[in-house]
C-alpha cells in the first residue's frame, strides 16, 4: 500500500495513537470516528489505514501498551519484604505511576466495555497480573497477622480504586505535594486493612 507522500511511519504512527488517545479520553471511544482522529493528526481519513486496521485495535493498542508499562515499571520496582512494607510501596507506585499519564488511565478504566471479546480478554488478564500481586500482599500479611480484611479479593479491588481516584482530583501546584499525598494514602491503606 502506498504511503501518503511526505508522511513517515515512525512520526505519523505515533503522532495517531496521541491523537486517539486524547480524543477517546476527551470524547469516548463510542464518539470518536476515525476522520476525527485524521484531521487531528493532519492526514486524509484513508491514510489513517496505513497505521492501523481500525479504530478497535487503536483502542486496544493503547490499553495494552499501558498495562505492558504498568507492569514492565513494577516489576523495575525494588519490593521490601514485609507485608506492610511492600503495602506502602505498592500504594506510592500504583499513584506515582497513573499520576502521570492520566489519559491512559481513564481510558483503561473507563473503556473497557468497549472491547471487542477477544481483546477484553488479553487485557483483562494483564489487569489481573496487576491485581494478584496487591492481593498476594494482602494475603500475605493476613497469614502474619499484619492485615485483616475479610476478603482479600474484594479488598484489592478496593484499594486499587481508591488509588486510581488520586487521577480525578490531583493537581501539580495544589495544596498538597505528590508525595504527601501518597503518604496520606499510604496510611489511609494500611489503616484499612490492619488488625
């Protein structure tokens, strides 16, 4: 397939995927139609074809390459040992991270109905990677006594949303640092789940 004259896939496939991601975080994937994604990045709607099939692998490309980093960027994360320990460290990782790319995250949270099946699946799976992990945390230190929660599953998710809700309402240059707010929710975690 020939290429639009004067385009290079190394700028102009990049240059889509900015463009579908701020506008499905803007608008919603359901709302967003390929010639809106074109005119954003300056090209023809058809040339739109040359970098991706359609707009769901778009979408799926963009959830998956965020999950990919998520999990990529914790597994560089040096973990302590203890349960309560690596409850901080998870908690300050998990804000640090999303704080960053909040496009990403509200498209991977709020998106994901719009999957097709199959993609739901894939990403569904690298969700639960993320999830296990916290989980084994919490079954951890329910094994030492550390934590008591009565159902590990239930109270990952928990923590997980909580985390994540830091996107909604933090602003760099706000009353309150980054990092006092990780250390605020740090506690608020550990409170919730301690014996």
């Amino acid at each position: 397939m020939a290429r639009t004259t004067g385009s290079h896939s190394d700028i102009t496939g990049p240059r889509v995927r900015t463009a579908a991601l701020k506008l499905f975080a803007q608008h919603g994937f359901a709302a967003v139609s390929m010639r809106q994604i074109a005119r954003e990045v300056g090209v023809q709607a058809g040339a739109l074809y040359n970098y991706t099939p359609d707009k769901q692998t778009l979408l799926f490309d963009l959830m998956n390459t965020h999950m990919c980093d998520l999990l990529d960027a914790r597994r560089k994360n040096v973990v302590p040992d203890s349960p309560i320990a690596r409850l901080e460290n998870f908690t300050r990782f998990h804000i640090r991270f999303h704080s960053q790319r909040p496009e990403e995250v509200f498209i991977a949270y709020m998106e994901l109905r719009n999957l097709a099946p199959e993609n739901f699946e894939i990403i569904g799976k690298l969700r639960r990677e993320y999830e296990d992990e916290l989980e084994a945390i919490l079954q951890q230190g329910q094994e030492l006594g550390d934590f008591a929660v009565p159902d590990t599953k239930i109270a990952t998710l928990a923590v997980i949303a909580m985390l994540t809700g830091v996107n909604t309402w933090f602003q760099e240059g706000g009353r309150l640092s980054l990092d006092e707010v990780e250390q605020v929710y740090a506690d608020m975690v550990r409170k919730a789940v301690t014996a």
